[in-house]
C-alpha cells in the first residue's frame, strides 16, 4: 500500500498523521534493519510471490500482512470470485503474493500499486495513484472484477473516500477493505461495508488497530 505523490521531504504534519504508525521499538528495528540490508528489488522465480520478497518501506506507508493473515484474506478473496473469478488487490501487495503462490489457475488476479517496484509482475501490474482514482489504463473495464480486496494507505477520510471511488468502479460487488479500526464509520458510509470478526495482523507491529470489512457475508466472520 504505497501511493505517494509527495516526496518525504514534502509531506505535511497532516499527510503525516494518516500514515498508520509503528511501535517506538517496532520502529528503532526497522530503521537499524535498513540500515544495514539494501531493499530487495528485482526478485525472479518463484520466490518473487513470497510475502515481504519485496521490502517493505514505511516511508511510503508499506506494511505487509504476517503470511497468516495474508492466507487467509487470500483464501477468503477465492472463495468470493469463485471458480473462474477475477480478483484486484487495490494497494494490497501481500494479498496479491499469496494468492499468486498459491498457484490457483482458475481465477485471475491484478495487482493496483503505485509502486513501480511491482512491475515484476508483468501484465498483471497496473499502476495505481489513489489520488487520480478513475485514471487506470483502456483495458480496465467498470464492473470486471468479482471482489475487489483493499487497503488504502492513510487512515484519512479523503485517502478512503478516493480508494472508494476505485473499488466501486472495479467491483462486480463485493468488496473486502482492510484499514484502521478508527475508520469504521467511513468505510460504512463510502462502500457499505460492516466489520468482520477476523483481525488482520502486520508482519511488524503497529500502534494502529486494524480490520477487515466486507458488504458481503464472509468467511471471516467465522472467528474472533
């Protein structure tokens, strides 16, 4: 989840706020990780669809699901679709990874990032700034995808009204967004959707509480 159309040194005390935050200790690890390891930028083979292949970079509010909650918001985007089913993740990498590992030849998959980074994944890349949310290539038609899986990168209201108006244009109907606790209200309002039993948890902590919610009635409400 990585829309930027800032550099760092450009952002506001406001863009600022919206970035889901890390633990102090979560955060003194990352940046002491970073400086000692280069990203990883052009994985090949199979080992390109593992969870976290890609670094994660916070600047850029990046933070991959634990490969638990990437599988099981993968599974739950498979049983949505169906068989034959098309799927977009919207600023949601690790859905997209997972559901690429676990090899499914039956539904189909693209991948909405503004980080160019994952233009490794071919055809199925399509670059995605939230903030121009309808500018999407020719080829993407209204209404193609049976579930649109996504996570907005900010905890705004203007961040989710945005991303909004892309899952609405891509859905066939169902939608699973994954975003901060504290935007329940919204996501109400903007999608229709309620929350779900499941939590979804980060390979690193945050400081944020997050959840899933869908207009549907899903799998992840199977548990707490």
């Amino acid at each position: 989840m990585c829309q930027w159309s800032q550099t760092p040194c450009e952002m506001s005390d406001s863009e600022d706020d919206d970035i889901p935050q890390l633990s102090s200790h979560t955060l003194a690890a990352l940046q002491e990780f970073y400086a000692e390891q280069k990203q990883t930028i052009n994985p090949g083979g199979d080992d390109k669809y593992n969870v976290g292949v890609i670094e994660e970079n916070w600047q850029l509010s990046q933070f991959w699901y634990s490969q638990d909650t990437a599988l099981r918001l993968a599974q739950e985007a498979i049983n949505a679709a169906g068989e034959g089913g098309r799927i977009a993740c919207v600023s949601a990498p690790s859905v997209y990874q997972k559901l690429r590992e676990l090899r499914r030849e039956d539904i189909s998959v693209c991948i909405f990032e503004y980080d160019r980074r994952f233009a490794i994944y071919g055809d199925e890349f399509i670059f995605y700034d939230y903030n121009s949310p309808l500018d999407l290539p020719e080829g993407v038609a209204p209404s193609s995808f049976d579930i649109v899986v996504a996570d907005p990168p900010y905890l705004s209201e203007e961040c989710l009204r945005k991303t909004s108006e892309t899952i609405q244009f891509l859905t066939r109907g169902k939608i699973l967004l994954c975003t901060g606790a504290i935007m329940e209200e919204q996501a109400a309002q903007l999608l229709g959707v309620k929350v779900c039993k499941f939590i979804p948890e980060h390979s690193r902590n945050l400081a944020n509480e997050f959840r899933c919610y869908t207009n549907y009635d899903s799998g992840l409400d199977c548990e707490a």
